[in-house]
C-alpha cells in the first residue's frame, strides 16, 4: 500500500497529531490538548506522548505483523508506560492520551482500527464506510471533571495512555484488499470537513484525489477563518475554532 499524508498544527502551537506510513500500515495519532494548570501527574507533553506511542507502535506492527491489531495497540501502550514509569505517576487520570487510527495489510485484507474520535474511511462495492469510535460524541460536557471521571471507564470514553485495556475498546475489523477502491485516516481536525462543513467523504476523496492532502487542510483552515464561533455541537458547547489537522491517503 502507498500512502500519501500531509500533518499541521494549529496557528501558533506545537503539533500534537502525529502520523506514520510505511508499505504495510499507516497510523494517525491525535494527542489530546491539555487543560491548563491541570495536574496530569506526569513531566511530558501530548507531543511527546504521540511520539512514543508511534515508536511503539511501529515496533509492535513491524515486529508482529499478524496479530491482531487490538493486541498490537496494549503491547503499544504497555512499552509506552515503561518509558515514563518511575518518573510519571501513570495512576494519574489526566496522564497524557491519544486517539488511534490504524490500518494494516495483511494478505489479502487490510485491517483497521479506531479509538477515540480520529477516524478510517474507505470505500469498496458498497459504498463509503466510516469507522469512528461515537463514545467521545456522548460526553455530558467536555469540562476537565467530566473527562477525568468518564476516560477509560466502562460507559465513558476509552483512549491510548496508561492502561493497556483500552486497546480491548477500540473499534476495529478487516476488508478485502482487492475490493478497496479508497481509504483515508484523519484526525478530527480533518473530519470537521463532514462534521462542520457540509462535505461528504466522497468530497474529500476527490478534493484529496485531485490535488493532494495537503490541499484537504488547506480547506479546513480556509473554512475555519469563516466561522468564528460556528463550531458548536448540539449539548456539548463551542470547539476550538482551529485543531491539529492530519491525513493519510491510500494511493490510487
Ligand atoms: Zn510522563
């Protein structure tokens, strides 16, 4: 498979997506944004903790390409914990995270996973399909006690940091290599295109087709400028106007 990806934070901060192709996966990773003055337990960033969780992860698909991919994500964030255990208090509940977007080839399937709200989308004989994990669309509120109280419990949210079964919540299957006609991950940066925007996938699929990812975010940050204080959800408030944006695109 040759992917295609372009990555960009938003205005004036670091780039807490990260994204990582080779010829049999592509993996897309959304760091989640830090409140401020939280107590997070722990001395790094969501930009480091995208980064290791990457090296891990790569370690883990590149070492044992036919596992199961929700066995592939716990042995991730098992190695990610050694990284900073002893340092960090990894009991912490607002221990830096990660959304978790995967695809992998394996004979004649390509398999997928999701976890939290970064999304895959492809498209075979019978139409576009989008995996996307709802569970963060259900939050009461996005506040910091909410969150705190909800991530990584049964009946709330499930994302990648300290605890290993969370990669038993992540959305996940398999297609048939041969039937795939396209496919894309992105962060929700980039599905704001759908969420916000009035596109449908296959919009994106022939804006991206036409003229490249890097062209899709370009659209987001062009439709960004001209909706100030439109990026609200129905019971969950306004969303920053502006997010980490990546995707990668299988090529044609
Ligand atoms: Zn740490």
């Amino acid at each position: 498979m040759d992917f295609a990806f372009a990555t960009e934070p938003g205005p004036d901060r670091p780039n807490e997506d990260h994204v990582i192709a080779s010829a049999t996966f592509a993996v897309v990773l959304d760091g989640v944004t830090q409140l401020p003055d939280l107590d997070t337990g722990c001395v790094h960033d969501p930009v480091w903790l995208v980064r290791e969780l990457g090296i891990c992860l790569v370690e883990s698909l590149t070492r044992e390409p036919l596992v199961p991919l929700d066995l592939t994500l716990a042995k991730a964030i098992l190695w990610l914990r050694s990284r900073h255990e002893g340092r960090c208090d990894l009991s912490n509940p607002n221990s830096p995270s990660s959304t978790v977007a995967i695809v992998r080839e394996r004979g004649n399937q390509v398999d997928y996973l999701v976890l939290c709200d970064s999304s895959v989308v492809f498209e075979d004989a019978s139409g576009v399909t989008v995996i996307h994990d709802n569970r963060t669309d259900g939050l009461p509120a996005y506040d910091r006690h909410t969150v705190a109280r909800l991530r990584n419990r049964p009946g709330g949210f499930w994302v990648a940091s300290t605890d290993p079964a969370a990669a038993a919540e992540a959305v996940t299957g398999s297609v048939p290599l041969d039937g795939l006609r396209r496919m894309l991950l992105c962060t929700d940066g980039v599905s704001r295109l759908t969420e916000f925007f009035g596109f449908d996938w296959t919009d994106v699929f022939q804006l991206v087709e036409r003229s490249g990812p890097r062209a899709a975010i370009d659209v987001v940050r062009e439709y960004e400028m001209n909706s100030s204080g439109l990026l609200t959800r129905p019971g969950r408030g306004r969303v920053k106007q502006h997010d980490d944006a990546t995707l990668a695109v299988l090529c044609s």
